[in-house]
C-alpha cells in the first residue's frame, strides 16, 4: 500500500521535466533575441531604408548606435539619399515620403560644430521638397500627406525660450531699442515653412483630404509660433495661416475664435505677445472680405477684442494695423462709428501724450468714414476730450506735434462736412465753447471762419465770438 501511495506522487520526475522545458525555453528565446537583434543592426546599417509611412515609421531606426534628436532617432549614417532627376516618375512618391522622414530628425543649433555634414545633408534635402512641390503636377496621397504634417510639426513646433529681460512692463519704444532675437536653426526653419507654405498653396493639395492633418490641434500649435521672438517666422507664420483660412473653410471660426482667446489673454493678463500686429494684419485682410450686414459675433469680437487693444502700453507695436482694422469695420457699417468712437474715449490715455497723438490719428480716419447722425450721437463728449488734449501741460511739449495732428483732425471734424449738414443748436455750441479757452483757440481759428462762411448766421458767428473765438480776416 505505501508503494502503491508513494508511486502516485512523482515530484523528482515533474521538477526535472520542467528544469529541463524551462531550458530549452530559454535557448529558444536566445535564438529569437539574436534574430531580431542581428535584423535590427542591419536596418541602422542602411538609412536609406526609411521608406515605410505613417507616424510610427521612425521606429525603423534601430536604438544600437542611434542617437535621438528631439524626439526623432537619427541614424548612426546619415547619408543623402537620391535626387528627383535620377529615379523614374513612379518612385518619385516613394522617395518623397523617405526624404520626408530623413528630414524629421531635427539638429541642435545651439552648437554651431556639431553635425555639420549632417546638418548640410538635411537642407539639401528640404530643398529639394521645396523644388519638387513647386514643380510636380501630382496629387498628393493621404499617406504624403500625414508625413509632410508630420514632419513639418516635428521642426516648427517647439518650445519658445523668450529674451532675457527685466522683471517690467516695457514700453513699446524699449522693444523697439532691443535687437530681435533671431533663432539659429533658421538655416533649416526657413526651408521648412518655405515648403509649408507651398504645400498649402499647391492646387494638388486636397483640402477635404488635408483638413484630417491640419486640424485644430495643428492650428492652435501654430498659432502658439506667433510669440516667436523672430520677425522671419513670424512673416511666414502671417502668410501660411492665411493661406488656410482662405482654403480651409471648415476652419475659419475656429481660427476666428482661437485669435479673439489670443487678444483676450493679452489684454486682461499678460500684456506680452510678439505676434499682435501680423495677427492684426490678417484680421484685417479678413474683415474686408466680411458679407454685410455684419453678423453679430463680428460686432461683438470689435467691441471685446479690438477696442481693448488699445488699452495695453505697448500699443504702437501693432497700432497701425489695429487702426485699419478698426476702419474696415466702419466703413462696412458706419453705424459703428459712434460706438468706435465711444470706445476710443473711454482707453484715452490720461498721462502718456505719445500714446494720444496715436488716438488722435484713429480718430481722424474713423471720422472720415462716420456719417452726420452717428457724429451727431458722439460730438459733446469727442470735443470735451480734445479739449482737455489742448489744455494738457504734456500734450503742449511734443515740438509741434500735437499741433499739427489737432489741426488734420480739426479740418475732418467740422466744418466743411458737419457744419452743412448738423443742426447745429445754441445748447450744442454751449457745450462746446467752454472747452476753447485762450490758450486752445489758435487750431480752431480758422475752423470757426469755415463756420461762419458755410453756415452764413449770424447768431452762431456772434455765440463764437462771444467765446473769445476771432475768426480770421
């Protein structure tokens, strides 16, 4: 019975029998490891081999020997790979798509001795992208591309490291004095949204087949470039966005709303941004194309976004741009002007007499656009601010300055197209001429002639006069 109950249990047997499974096992896998680690050492060996597609095809560079460059593995050889001239049109695509990945490995230009024929080699290639786009007539596949967005995001969108600067507010003029900040991997930026902006612009480029890569996270990514401390990219950014406004419809309020989040932010938080004015520039190209009557969430994005602009310091950074903006929106709906005017009244500047004579500017072409009725709603509170511009110690030390832009405004104010037109009143008249003092009169001199010549009465030359205001002989 013992040997019977003994025999059951075969524990000596099983233990060896799994040693020796578990040894051959591990042979098995060791065979397997050398396999792939003997395939994986041929494909670093030839890195013109990188013809496979999609997002992960980088995984082809093997990790022996490989050195990763933002997120890109070089190849341990990096070597150039055939020109367009010398392979037959049908393999033309598939040479497109591996200088494509070649050229997502993307080098640090913080040290100017390093991989220099590496470096070479890729802008050689990155031309020949740019020479091929502009002169093949092919449309472009899906998989062509996912690897152009692809490689065009792995370059341009990074990490924006700003000037060092003092912990302050600095005035437009202190940004003006400083020397812009000029990145060193321009040498290969510039190639880059140079075949950017072509790959847009191209009419092989289907936009119903694109819109699935430059979709709205690529939008905002490039919006984010706009903060560039380079003016080069920042030109190229201003031409490339709207480049995709104008053929990527499905993205138009999106881009809209995602600028208005951008002037948000640098109004009411920040007050630092280096794109306002060539963000500007677009709205502006954007506004004159607006159907009219303009729909609401136009009027509300001029009143919360661009009348706010004028608030922050550093405002003649983007003024001439904003202040073409603000003119395209009342010359396609003059009914705008009184509320423009309004807006501009309420940012005046108290102290800062550069910044007024920038206002005063505005204000002239606004009014050159604004008809009689919406002049009419806004006139009091407009003179009693000029007013108070002409009474300003400030204001009177800008060398003349001031003066002559007062006396441009005063000849778009009045007289030649109000005076016709305005029932001009003895309450109105009342509530001007206490702002015209002896030491403001000398603009409004000839002003109040024109008056009297256009109009021909006498009762408001005699309220004039009565002001202490002379009209010229």
């Amino acid at each position: 019975m013992i040997k019977q109950i003994f025999g059951k249990i075969p524990r000596k047997n099983s233990k060896s029998g799994s040693s020796t499974s578990s040894s051959n096992s591990s042979k098995k896998s060791d065979g397997s490891s050398k396999k792939m680690g003997s395939s994986t050492s041929s494909v670093i060996s030839a890195p013109s081999s990188v013809s496979s597609t999609g997002y992960n095809s980088g995984d082809k560079f093997g990790h022996n020997g490989n050195q990763r460059m933002n997120g890109a593995l070089m190849p341990a050889s990096y070597e150039a790979l055939p020109s367009f001239r010398d392979v037959p049109n049908s393999e033309k695509q598939n040479l497109f798509i591996r200088k494509l990945n070649m050229c997502c490995v993307v080098f640090d230009f913080t040290d100017p001795t390093k991989n220099l024929k590496e470096k070479e080699i890729k802008r050689q290639m990155l031309l020949e992208l740019v020479e091929y786009v502009t002169s093949a007539n092919v449309k472009y596949t899906e998989n062509a591309m996912q690897e152009v967005i692809r490689m065009v995001s792995l370059n341009l969108f990074r990490t924006l490291t700003p000037q060092p600067r003092e912990n302050k507010v600095l005035e437009a003029y202190d940004l003006e004095e400083e020397e812009p900040a000029m990145d060193p991997a321009w040498s290969h930026l510039q190639i880059v949204y140079e075949f950017f902006l072509r790959f847009v612009a191209s009419p092989d480029t289907d936009a119903k087949v694109a819109k699935r890569y430059i979709d709205h996270s690529f939008v905002l990514k490039l919006l984010d470039l706009f903060d560039s401390e380079d003016p080069r990219e920042r030109e190229y950014l201003k031409t490339i966005l709207h480049r995709i406004y104008g053929k990527f419809m499905v993205h138009r309020p999106f881009i809209r709303k995602s600028v208005n989040n951008i002037f948000y932010r640098f109004i009411f938080e920040t007050e630092k941004h280096n794109g306002i004015a060539e963000l500007l520039e677009i709205l502006g190209s954007i506004i004159n194309g607006f159907a009219l009557p303009l729909k609401e969430e136009h009027k509300l994005f001029l009143i919360r976004a661009l009348i706010p602009l004028h608030k922050p310091k550093c405002l003649a950074m983007y003024h001439q741009q904003l202040s073409y903006s603000i003119t395209q929106f009342v010359e396609k709906d003059c009914k705008l002007a009184d509320t423009v005017i309004r807006g501009l009244l309420k940012y005046w500047p108290v102290t800062n007499s550069s910044k007024e004579i920038m206002f005063l500017g505005e204000l002239e072409e606004v009014l050159e656009a604004t008809q009689a009725p919406e002049f009419q709603r806004c006139m009091v509170p407009l003179f009693k601010q000029i007013a108070r511009c002409l009474n300003s110690l400030h204001f009177q030390h800008k060398d003349g300055l001031a003066e002559n832009v007062l006396f441009e405004l005063s000849e778009t104010l009045s007289l030649r197209h109000v005076a016709l037109s305005l029932p001009w009143k003895n309450s109105t008249i009342s509530s001007i001429l206490p702002c015209l003092n002896s030491g403001s009169t000398q603009i409004f001199r000839l002003e109040v002639s024109i008056l009297y010549v256009s109009t021909r009465s006498k009762q408001l030359y005699h309220n004039l006069h009565a002001g202490a205001v002379k009209p010229v002989p």
